[in-house]
C-alpha cells in the first residue's frame, strides 16, 4: 500500500476524532521509518482499526486498534493460510512457550507507555520477537 492510499482510506472511511488522527499519524511516521509496503489491509470496524502486516509468505501481523486507542490496549492476531491466532495460541502451535513470555512483556510495555507509544514501536518490538522464530522483517 501507497501512503497516499492509506491517506484516502481514512478520508473515506474515519471520524474526525483525536483517536483516528492518531492512528493516521502513526501510520506515516511508520512510513518514514519502516516499510509500508508491508501493510497489507486496513479494516474500519464499529470496536476500531484492523492493521494487517505481512510477516512471511505464511503469516500476517494484526493489530486491532481500538476506538479509544491509545488510551486503550490494542489487540494482536497472526493470521496463516487457514486460521486467526491469538499470540498465546500461536506459541502453543509453534511450540515455544518463550516467545508467549516476550509477548507478555511488549503488551505489558504498551500498557505501561499510554498514551505515548506509536504504532511504529510497537512493530519494532514484535518484530523482534518474531525474527527469534525466523518470520517478521528482522530476520537476517
């Protein structure tokens, strides 16, 4: 995706509210300093902002943003082929019951960082954490 069309999605589809705003911010401070043709698909639903991220071939990131986001705690998904994951069901797929514990620890870094972390940091935390599996961008 073009951040141009990033930016007529939330003309179209967003409220002018300080939460949107937010989220549209971040996104182009997420396209000067990362990929953003790693974003895939925005969604606008009634509870919020659905983000997808490619992180291979196989899987998607998604961060749900709520509608009070950044005073509220986004949720986070991996999407395969088949099927939506939360994080703790992906580790019990995949095995590694580390990587749940470093999940634990972003969100609770997110928590303890509203409303003053962005959607940039975020990615960079969980990209992390995903290149110790060998997916995300930050695989060598």
């Amino acid at each position: 995706m073009l951040i141009y069309e990033i930016k007529d999605i939330f003309l179209k589809n967003s409220i002018k509210c300080g939460s949107h705003k937010k989220i549209l911010k971040d996104i182009i401070l997420f396209d000067e300093e990362m990929d953003i043709d790693t974003l895939r698909k925005i969604d606008f639903t009634s509870s919020g902002i659905n983000l997808y991220f490619e992180l291979s071939y196989e899987y998607e990131f998604a961060i749900n943003l709520p509608n009070l986001y950044p005073f509220e705690t986004p949720d986070f998904f991996i999407y395969d082929n088949q099927k939506k994951y939360e994080l703790k069901d992906f580790c019990e797929t995949i095995e590694n019951n580390n990587l749940n514990f470093e999940f634990e620890k972003i969100i609770n870094y997110i928590n303890l960082q509203k409303p003053d972390i962005n959607i940039p940091k975020i990615l960079e935390l969980f990209m992390k954490t995903f290149a110790q599996i060998n997916i995300g961008w930050y695989v060598e």
